[in-house]
C-alpha cells in the first residue's frame, strides 16, 4: 500500500473537503470550473428571488398598515360627524342599558330652515330650529321588534321656568338634552339613545338606499304646497318625493287632522328605509351611514349603528314594526291651537309598548288607518276582534251636520270636508248648543260613520248607533261641539 507523503494528505483532503461541500450540488464529485457556473447562477436567481419576495412582502405589510390607518380616520371621521352636535348634558340625560335588552330611542325631525332663526318667538340664533317630528322608538334586538309612537308637536306641556307651551318648543329652549328630558317624563320612560335628523337631509338618505317603496290609501295630492300627485296604491319614491311626502299635510285637508296623516307617513317612511337597509349589501349599509353622517346627530358611533343593524337583520319590517300616536284632543287657547293628550289613554297605550305590545288594542283606535301610510302593525293583542279589524272605513252617503259649537261657520266648513271627501252633505244649526263632538249613524252606516269622523279629524270612540231618539233619514248625523277644532 502506497503511503502519502504529508503534502499529497493535505491536498487529498482538500479535494474531499470541496466534494463534501458541494455534495447538495449537481454532483458529489469535485466540481469543475464548467459545472459549477450553472450551479452558483441558480443560487444567485435564488438569492435575489428571496430579496424580492421580502420585498414584496414588507410592501404589502405597508400597505396593509395603511388600509388599516385609513378606515380606522374614516370611521373616527363618520363618528366626529355623527357626534358632533351630541353634548355632555344630552349624554348625561341617557340612560344605560345591557347588551340585546329593549331601549328606548327618541328620533326628532329638525327643519333646520334658517329663515326659522329668525323667528321672534326666541330669538335670533342659529338653534333656534323647531322640532317638526317627535317620535319615540322602543327597540328590543332580541325579538327583532320595533316600536314607533307619534308625539304630536302641539302637544301642550309643562316646561318649567318656560311655561306650558308646545312640547316642540323643548328644543328651542334647552337643545337635545332638554327635549330628551322633557319627552322621557311625558312618556314615563327612560331613554337611552338619541337621534336627530336634519329633514332636508331624508332626501339624501333616501337615494342611497336606492329609493323606498310604499302603500298609499288614497290619492295624495297637494299642489298648492309640495305639488305631490301620487295615486293611491303602491309607489316607488326617490329622496326628494319621500321628503315631500312626509311633509304634506294639506294633502289630508279633506279628511282633517293634517299633522296626524303626516306622523303616520313619517312612520311608514322610516319602515321603508329600515326595509331597504336590513336587505341591503354591507357596502351600500356602509355608505348608508356615511350619507347619514352627513344629516344625522346621534350618540351611537359606527360600530354600534352596524352591531344593532346586523341583531335586526331577519326583522319582518310588515309584522314587527309597530306604530301609533299619542292620543290627544284639539282645543284652542291664548290665539293658538294646542294638542291636549288624553292622560289615561296615553298611560294605556305606553304600558302596552313597554311590554312589546302593538300601541292599540283595537283596529278602530288609529284614526289615521285607511288614510295615512303605515308601517307594520298599529293594533294587536287580546282585544282584537275580527269585524273591527276588518272594517274599513267608507268615504260616500248622505252626512247631516249639525252646529252645536257656537262657532259661526263651522257646520257649513265641516260639510265642506266631507263632500271633498266624498259625501253629501249638508249644513244645519243644533237645537242648543253642545260641549262634545258626536257622530251617529242609522243602520248598517257604521262604516260611513268612520270615513265621515275620520275625514273631520275625530276619533273613533265618539261614533255611536242611532237609539231611535235622531228623527233623521240620512246615513250619518254629525253634531259638532265646542271642543270641535274645525
């Protein structure tokens, strides 16, 4: 056996260090010069491979770092509009709730005319705006149910150190935080949320969730005001047409009791645009609130506006959205006329939505149904009967009005009304003079007896039969009272 000298051992495990070095190669061999420049040009292309693909990598985590810095500013941004006219007293004036439990939310209507600030009654300034609607909202995301209750903006309350006045005064005097304090005592609830919508903004609203689709009764048509022409029957409406509608209230001049017809069309449209959204793509919910952010002040932020949609979402808007008004009477003070609420009725009708109840317990007590728009249901519950449910007013027959108020005219305007409405009618003077509004009806009239009420903005509950002691061939006797509000 040969025996290496020292120098051809060191070089021999030269030659074995290289082989093992460049095992993982093409060869295990030792690598000539014209084999291993393929071998480091790929070990090259990989290393810049590697440094491309950190590269892109590290991009995208910025841009990522980016998308994320830019939707949280917009979010903090949609929030700051949201918020910005909420103060610390209205804040204060709210009241906390638990997560999914029913809260109460008060949603007012500005018209933020600036012609309005100038009103003398208080004063030049720019909050000086009148609150045209007041409804107040019960919510309950558990049973997916909501509640919408019409307070009407002449309803006569006491306002302290201001005196008994309109509760749409509440704004002008002391701002949200007042008028959250003044409608929580008149309904005896607390309220946990607040939101105020600038009405020239509906419109806007309106148009982003792609135009709203309602149910008219009758023909709408007011051309003197608003210039509406809509037929009865199903109608799809833009922005500028739904804010119109729910507007109008000398469209119902010929049925009386404007304002009413006018919160009823407020609550239908309100259902509607819940409808569109709750159906809608996340993206146009999103840019739903970002056109809200620009006409709406509310407490609640983005994320709790998306939270209570997405606990909603399934909600059958034409079974359990419920509606009413606050049942009041018309009287006539001091040069101007006030909305007197019915203390007891209006007790009845809160302890019913405070239990997840419709408003009514019988169809016959919304005076606005069968006229006015509507949203889900106004009546329900152990006192619904079939025939009251069922029992739609009529608008014809022969109505004798009789003027027992001591109000010069007011027979012959009430008469007016109704053969706008539909009737014939005539006017006559009572033997004597009345303090209360009756409507009697001969026969089988009692469906007339409603239309003829309803078009002369009266409730339901003064309608009663002829005993025999009315010697009279016509349909529907009207006999009107001083507390008539003509």
């Amino acid at each position: 056996m040969r025996h290496l000298r020292n120098s051809d051992q060191e070089q021999a495990e030269g030659r074995a260090s290289r082989g093992r070095r460049f095992a993982g190669g093409p060869s295990a061999d030792i690598l000539s010069r014209r084999n291993a420049l393929p071998y480091y040009a790929k070990k090259r292309a990989s290393a810049r491979r590697g440094r491309v693909l950190r590269g892109v990598l590290a991009s995208v985590a910025v841009l990522l770092v980016a998308a994320v810095v830019g939707v949280w500013g917009y979010i903090i941004s949609i929030n700051g509009k949201l918020g910005a006219g909420v103060s610390s007293e209205l804040r204060s004036v709210l009241t906390e709730t638990k997560y999914n439990e029913p809260f109460y939310m008060l949603l007012l209507g500005v018209d933020k005319d600036e012609e309005r600030t100038q009103d003398s009654q208080y004063g030049a300034d720019s909050s000086n705006y009148r609150t045209d609607t007041i409804i107040l909202a019960r919510v309950d995301p558990q049973n997916k149910k909501v509640t919408l209750v019409s307070i009407p903006r002449d309803t006569y309350v006491d306002l302290g150190v201001n005196g008994k006045q309109k509760i749409n005064a509440a704004y002008s005097y002391g701002g949200a935080a007042y008028a959250t304090k003044v409608v929580s005592e008149f309904a005896g609830v607390s309220i946990s949320h607040y939101a105020e919508v600038d009405m020239d903004g509906f419109a806007a609203i309106v148009d982003q969730v792609g135009g709203v689709t309602v149910d008219l009764p009758v023909d709408v048509k007011d051309p003197d005001y608003t210039g509406l022409d809509l037929p009865a029957g199903e109608n799809t409406l833009d922005g500028q047409t739904a804010a119109l509608l729910g507007r109008t209230r000398h469209a119902y001049d010929n049925y009386g009791g404007g304002d009413f017809y006018r919160a009823a069309n407020q609550r239908m449209l309100i259902g509607a645009v819940t409808k569109k959204v709750l159906s809608s793509d996340p993206i146009t919910m999103a840019n739903t609130v970002s056109t809200m952010a620009g006409y709406v002040t509310t407490d609640l932020d983005v994320s709790s506006i998306a939270g209570l949609a997405s606990q909603l979402i399934g909600m059958d808007v034409d079974e359990d959205i419920y509606s009413g008004l606050c049942p009041t009477t018309a009287k006539y003070m001091n040069d101007l006329w006030y909305e007197i609420c019915d203390t007891a009725a209006w007790k009845v009708m809160m302890d019913r939505v405070d239990q997840g109840l419709p408003p009514y317990s019988d169809a016959s007590q919304d005076t606005t149904a069968g006229v006015a728009g509507s949203v889900g249901k106004s009546s329900g519950g152990d006192s619904v009967t079939a025939s009251s449910a069922s029992e739609e007013p009529v608008y014809s027959g022969n109505v004798s009005v009789l003027n027992a108020s001591g109000k010069n005219g007011a027979a012959g305007n009430a008469a007016n009304k109704l053969v706008g409405a539909g009737f014939s009618a005539i006017a006559g003077n009572a033997d004597s003079n009345s303090d209360t509004t009756r409507v009697i009806y001969n026969a089988s009239s009692s469906a007339k007896a409603r239309g003829a009420a309803r078009t002369l903005g009266l409730d339901d509950s003064i309608i009663e039969e002829n005993d025999g002691s009315w010697n009279s061939s016509v349909d529907v006797v009207v006999v009107l009272g001083s507390d008539y509000k003509s």
